[in-house]
C-alpha cells in the first residue's frame, strides 16, 4: 500500500488527485475506488492509503481508503 494526501477532490464529478507521500508523479482517483459504504468522497489534505494501477489514460488510484 502506498500513501499519499488528497490534492483536491470534486465531490460532484466524482474525481479528483492524491500526491503521493514517494514523490512520484500524482495520480488520479475517481469516487469508485473509494473503500467503504455510502456516499463515498475525500477531502483536501485527507491522508490516505491505496494502490495504483494502470487505467486507460494513465496511473490511477484503487482501493482508497481514509488512513487512521
């Protein structure tokens, strides 16, 4: 698991960006990869862990979730 903090997140479109904690380049997280139930969104400067993977137009993030 690689961790990182939410750069931003638009909560109506769904998307938004993690800089990653390793300095690489940061990726893009959409609202399905989030872990958990309901409405699912992240928050500006929210520490979170996840994985990344290759999506169609680049590195993206899945199974997000909130770091305690």
């Amino acid at each position: 698991m690689l961790t990182g903090k939410v750069k931003w997140f638009n909560g109506e479109k769904g998307y938004g960006f993690i800089t990653r904690d390793d300095g690489e380049k940061d990726v893009f997280v959409h609202y399905s990869a989030i872990i958990g139930s309901g409405f699912k969104s992240l928050k500006e400067g929210d520490v979170v862990e996840f994985e990344v993977v290759q999506g169609d137009k680049g590195p993206q993030a899945k199974d997000v979730q909130a770091k305690a």
